[in-house]
C-alpha cells in the first residue's frame, strides 16, 4: 500500500481563472451575458449603498463635530469631548476674525520736478503679523486693503 500525496500549485487567481473557463464552457453566451449582466447590477448597487452609507456616515460625523464644538466650553465634559474628539480625528479649533484699522504715514525723499502723480497705492504692500507666538494658532492674511491713500507735498 502506498500513499501518494498530491501537490498542487494552483494559485487562487489560477483557481479563478479555471472557475471562469468552466463557466463559460457549461454556458451558453446569453447565458454569460446575463450572469455579467447580473454581476454589474450587483456591482452598481453596492456603489450605490455604499454611497449611501458613506453620506449617512459623513452626516453622523459633522453632527459629532458640531456637537463637539458647542459643548467643549462644558467644563463637566471637556476631557471626554477631547476623548471623542480624539477617536474620531475632529480638530476641535474654531475660527476668529480680527479686524482693526491702521494708519501709516511714509515719508519720502524725492527728486526735485518728481511728479507725485505717479505714486499710487500699488506702488506699496501691506503685511500684518502677530506678535503673539503660539504654534498651535494658524496665520493667514485673508484680507489687507489699502484705503484713503494721498500723497502730500511737505
């Protein structure tokens, strides 16, 4: 008596191809058109649900984060907004305005016969930055305007 063990080397993907080539020499071609037809449509409404179900998701979320943010000034439940904050990856920052006005005054030195005509306000750039040092406090200048520019003859 002799036992013989048998070895293969099929992969799966080299299963699924041979599973494939089965079926579609047990079947007629309306047959194979319709199992694509009907695996498309399976395939169509799991997009579908899953679009669904990443929307429900995404919902739950922004009502976790608004929920998040109007109760963390709660000092009761500050560590456990953190916590939950913290397991679903919400940033728990606001956003501030600051606006204030500034008045700047250059003086320049210009040639004699100098046309003043030909300063404009384009001529100049406006930057603003915090003396505040905080890395955990985001800068950005959305919005310098330079208004009521003239020009005066000293």
């Amino acid at each position: 008596m002799t036992n013989e063990t048998t070895v293969t080397t099929e992969t799966p993907v080299d299963t699924h191809k041979n599973n494939a080539v089965q079926f579609v020499n047990s079947r007629s071609m309306a047959d194979i058109i319709d199992h694509i037809s009907d695996q498309y449509k399976l395939l169509e409404n799991s997009k579908e649900y899953n679009k669904v179900i990443r929307t429900k998701l995404q919902e739950t979320v922004d009502t976790v984060t608004e929920f998040i943010k109007d109760n963390y000034d709660d000092g009761a439940t500050t560590d456990e907004i953190k916590e939950l904050a913290d397991e679903l990856d919400i940033e728990l920052s606001k956003e501030l305005t600051v606006s204030f006005t500034a008045n700047v005054e250059v003086t320049l030195t210009v040639p004699i016969g100098f046309d003043e005509d030909s300063i404009h306000d384009g001529m100049f750039s406006v930057s603003v930055e915090s003396n505040y040092r905080n890395d955990e406090i985001e800068w950005d200048n959305d919005s310098i305007e330079i208004d009521d520019f003239e020009v005066e003859e000293n």
